[in-house]
C-alpha cells in the first residue's frame, strides 16, 4: 500500500489545521514551500485577520504550486471544519447563490491556505450587510510603458485630494505594478453610488495630473498613463488584500505602507521573506482604519456636478 502523503499539525489558536503536502514548492524561483506561505500568514496574522475581517472573500488557489493551474474559486472548498465561516451571496447575473469564506480568525486564513490559496480578494463590504461597501478603493493602475515614478507622483496627487476632502487614505503596494489607497466609508451607500464617489475622485485627480487617464476602455488609454480604476468598486470586484501574498514568481506582498514611504518604496522589496520582518517592527499600518469613516456625500456631489457638465456615469463593469 502507498504511503499516505506527509502532513504536519498547526496550532492556530485553539484550532489546529492539519497541513497535507508542507514541502511542495509553490514557488519554484526561491524554492518556498506551503508551509513556507502558512509561517508567513501566521506571522502577519493580525494584518491579514484585519484586512479580511467578516468580508466576502475570493480564493485564488494554485493547487500545484505556481508552476500549475490558478483557480478563482468562489465558494468555500468542500471539506471545511465546521468552525471555518462563510456568507451567502447571490449573483443575479447567473442566478445563483455562493458561499463564500468570511474570515474572522487566523485559523480561516491558515486552512484556505492548506487548501492551496495564495491570494486572498475579499469584497469591499462586510457580512453584516453585504450590499452596502464600508470599504472605497483607490486603484492606481500604470499603463503598460507607465513606470513605478509615475505611480508615486499620482499617489501624492491621490493623497493632497484626500487630505482636502478631510479623508483620511491607507496607501498600499498592490503586489504587482500599482498602489492601492483604502479608505474606510460610512455603510450608508449601494455599489453604484460608492462607484460613483469613486470616479468623481478620479476624475478630479486627472485634472491635476497629466500622468493621469480615467478613459475607461483600455485601447483608448496612453500606455504612458495611469488608470486610476474606480470600477474596483464595483459590486463583486475585488483586488488583493492588504499582507496578501500574490500568484508571483518573487512571491510580492500587497503591502502598507506610509505615506513617507512612498517616494523610496519598491514593491520588488516587499515579499512573503521580507514583510514578517517588517511586521513585526511596525506592526499593522491599517490597524486603524476603522476609526476614520468618511461620508461619500461631497464626491457624490462632484459626481453630479460633473454629470451635469457632460462627463459620462460610469461605465458598466460588465460591459
């Protein structure tokens, strides 16, 4: 009889996850093993509880490694311990229900990964009311000839238009190319108007910044430019976590990062090897997110006004 495949018990808490295959490589450019990516989650464990916190979350698996098939998954894997929780979502597009995992404790997050998950996407709104997003994101996303230069100047932009507005912005690596701003809202509006408030923003960064383009179509865009994508608010769009590892080869970490940082970060920097390190000196920079809502309603006005000069509603993300 074949011998069964080695395992190793995790203590998480007071759960224990048990880990099959800890040796497989997931990432064949350092040799970093599953277990290698549950000792990273473990380590920035707080970061990552609080980033996906009672928040749909999609699963992006690589169930042989990176060097095999990534998978999208929405609903929970099958074989979840019964402490592991999820939230029902519907999609009227296909008429269907999913149960997605919602995180509410390490454990969550170290079995999804026993399940092969590197990435972890959770949505922009909280179990308590999923259609209501509590979470506004501001994607920066370069252009194919745009440089990593132009993505820090468009964040200073992001940022002055924020501190104007009286909001206050969490920045991000986004693990790939990009940044990412988080900004916590008040749960008071639906996708649309938060999509809305969104472009609203973008298009006001695009006036002050020539490195800009809010030009939904990619084949009408500059290359050169930067998108800044409102639609990641969209009704289930999600970007990757902040203390998320991404499906890369150098295993980049979407990473927090101060606003003094921005100038002098390089996301080539910032990977499952060295953000622990980096964790355990600084400790979670969005720990605070929660106790600095913002009220949408002057981007909405924005919205109206720009509206009413003509500019297009958003795209449809489904178009």
């Amino acid at each position: 009889m074949a011998s069964k495949s080695p395992s190793v018990e995790i203590e998480v808490d007071d759960r224990v996850v048990r880990l099959t295959n800890p040796d497989r490589v997931y990432f064949p450019e350092s040799g970093a093993t599953k277990l290698d990516l549950v000792e990273y989650y473990l380590a920035v464990g707080p970061g990552i509880v609080n980033a996906l916190f009672e928040r749909p979350c999609m699963l992006h698996r690589f169930p042989k490694g990176l060097a095999g098939e990534k998978v999208h998954q929405k609903r929970l894997p099958a074989g979840a311990p019964p402490w592991v929780e999820t939230v029902r979502l519907y999609f009227p597009r296909w008429g269907r229900t999913a149960d997605e995992l919602c995180v509410t404790e390490l454990a969550s997050v170290i079995w999804a990964v026993q399940m092969s998950t590197v990435e972890f996407h959770p949505w922009n709104s909280r179990r308590p009311d999923t259609e209501l997003p509590d979470e506004w994101r501001i994607d920066l996303d370069p252009g194919p000839l745009c440089d990593f230069d132009t993505v820090r100047r468009v964040a200073h932009v992001a940022h002055e238009v924020l501190d104007e507005l009286g909001a206050v912005g969490y920045p991000k690596t986004s693990g790939s190319k990009g940044m990412h701003v988080y900004v916590r809202i008040k749960p008071e509006h639906g996708f649309k108007d938060v999509r809305r408030a969104a472009l609203a923003f973008a298009r006001e960064v695009e006036r002050r910044s020539p490195d800009v383009t809010t030009t939904w179509w990619k084949k009408d865009r500059d290359p050169h430019q930067l998108f800044v994508d409102y639609n990641q608010n969209a009704r289930d769009h999600t970007i990757a976590a902040a203390y998320s590892v991404r499906g890369l080869p150098d295993a980049r970490v979407s990473t927090p990062i101060r606003w003094d940082e921005v100038d002098d970060v390089d996301p080539r920097d910032l990977t499952m090897f060295t953000v622990p390190a980096r964790f355990a000196e600084l400790g979670d920079l969005h720990a605070d997110i929660d106790d600095h809502p913002f009220d949408i309603a002057p981007l909405l006005d924005w919205a109206e006004r720009d509206e009413a000069q003509g500019s297009e509603p958003p795209a449809d993300p489904d178009d």
